[in-house]
C-alpha cells in the first residue's frame, strides 16, 4: 500500500499561467534569477520566454544540450539561444543537477519565477532522467505517477510541511499512449522512489562505506517493488511538488509528469508529440548496473 498522500494545499486558481505562490512577489522590485543568469531589470523576460509551452529538465547539461539540438532540428528552426539552459522555439531545455537541493534551486526559485514573470501559458514540464529499475527489464522506461520517499517534507524555516508528489494522470495515460507507437522500447507506468542519496538510499551495496548486508538491501528493494515502486532515482518529489503547487492550468495539467531514463511524447500537442519521437538510447558504455532485488 502506498503512504497515503496529502491532499493538496489548496484549490488553484484556473489560471493558465505558471504562478508562484509568494506573498513578497509583487512587492519586489526585482528579481535575479541567478544560476540561469537572467533578472527582471537586465533582460525581458517575456519578450524572451513568453512563448514557451514545454520545459524539459535533467541532471546532465550534456544531454539536456543534445535534447534541445534534437528539438531544434525537430521544429526546424533556424538559431539557438543558449546560456545555462537551451532553447529550441517553444522548448526549452534545462540542467537542474543531481539531488533535491538542487533541483529545488533551479526549478522552484528560478524556472517557476521565469515562467511566472515571462507570462508563459499552458506550459508542461518534464523530467528527462536516468533511474534504476526495480524488477523491470533493464532499459525501460518509467512514467512516473506518482514520486514516493517515506514522505515528502520539507522544512521551512525549522516547520515541518508536507507536499503532495502526485503527477498529472491525464498527462501519464497520453505519454503511455504515445509509447505505443514506437517499436522497441518498453514503457510502463509506475511509482518512482526519490532518495537522497544515490548509493545508501537506493540500499547499493558498491559503495566506499556500507553498513547493511545483501539481504537487508534485497528486502528492502522488494517492499519498495511491492507497494508499486518501478525505478529509484534523486530528484522526482522536489519535481512532482514544486510543478504541482505552481502547475500553470488548473485541473488537467497541474501535475506534469517526469519520466525516466528516457523521454516520449503526447497526442494532445504538437510539442509533446515532437517530444515523444525523441529516444535517448543509453551507449552500451554508460549503462548502469542493475541496482534489483532478484
Ligand atoms: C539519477 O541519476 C543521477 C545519479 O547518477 C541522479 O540525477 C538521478 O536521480
């Protein structure tokens, strides 16, 4: 059985705009976004982003630079902007780094404010990411539904508060859908398990200090399996928390979804349908030892 999950904060306004949820907002006269390197008084932000409709993140600046050339020649466009992130017309593609910490950083402080401030409307976002499977055959991919830890907190200033890390089921159900149409590459629906940490909250046993022995490690992978774990990785509650609290259109596309290791598409637009063609095929070379139960 799952945790059971809290209900949201509150009911959103259904608005199509990416909001942030900031009483100072408005009250501040600027904003610096610093690790993208963009502010409120030094760039428009608008003029800049306001056309966006779908925001890819990952870990990997390589491969979030090979996503958006990908894009870029998918919407056959002519030039590139590029500075800590890429964009390809309406996409655009992002690094957030490893871990809660930082995905936080880049996607709550920074992405959501540029959204919010460029006046983008109906954008989705998604996580592009590796993962390690559980019971699942090597190579697939996760879409995730909902983000699982033991539960998500967060502290604010020394309180304790609790997010939901439920994903946009609508969105889920068209990138299962849209992974039908291409041969070859297993797709399926489950719960992804973020940890903190990659080696000891994801029970590895190739690590320089370890604690715990192979069956300790087995039994717990298998009762993350068995309430509907499919994949393990870092960074999926921040993602599925911060995009639900700040989801731009009400109801049907507050969620966003996240999948993992490997991206797909949607029937519902355009962009995502290009998306979805997308196939990040992992080199033989950088494939990852299977962290299973088994
Ligand atoms: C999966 O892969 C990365 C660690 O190697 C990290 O970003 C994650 O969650």
């Amino acid at each position: 059985q799952l945790p059971k999950q809290p209900a949201r904060d509150e009911p959103r306004r259904r608005s199509e705009f990416v909001q942030v949820k900031n009483p100072h907002s408005d009250t501040t006269e600027e904003n610096v976004l610093y690790h993208l390197d963009l502010g409120t008084k030094t760039h428009n932000l608008p003029a800049m982003f306001g056309d966006i409709k779908l925001v890819c993140v990952g870990s990997s600046p390589n491969r979030m630079r090979a996503f958006a050339q990908f894009m870029h020649k998918q919407l056959g466009l002519a030039g590139t902007d590029r500075c800590a992130m890429y964009r390809a017309g309406p996409v655009l593609s992002i690094s957030h780094g490893m871990g809660i910490p930082s995905i936080s950083i880049m996607l709550q402080e920074e992405l959501i404010k540029l959204l919010h401030r460029a006046k983008c409307r109906d954008v989705t976002i998604i996580r592009i990411g590796t993962s390690g499977g559980l019971g699942i055959e090597a190579r697939s991919v996760v879409i995730t539904d909902v983000a699982v830890d033991s539960s998500f907190q967060l502290v604010v200033l020394g309180d304790v508060v609790v997010r939901s890390t439920e994903l946009d089921k609508d969105l889920v159900g068209e990138l299962l859908a849209c992974s039908k149409e291409i041969p070859d590459l297993p797709t399926l629906v489950g719960h992804t398990m973020c940890t903190y940490d990659f080696y000891k909250g994801q029970g590895r046993l190739d690590r320089a200090l370890c604690s715990f022995s192979s069956g300790k490690k087995r039994e717990y992978l298998k009762r993350a399996y068995d309430t509907g774990t499919r994949n393990t990785e870092t960074e999926s509650s921040a993602f599925a928390a911060l995009c639900g609290l700040c989801g731009p259109k009400g109801e049907s596309s507050r969620g966003r979804f996240h999948v993992l290791p490997a991206p797909p598409c949607s029937p519902a637009s355009p962009h995502l349908r290009v998306w979805f063609g997308v196939r990040f095929r992992q080199p033989e070379s950088q494939k990852r030892i299977p962290n299973d139960f088994n």
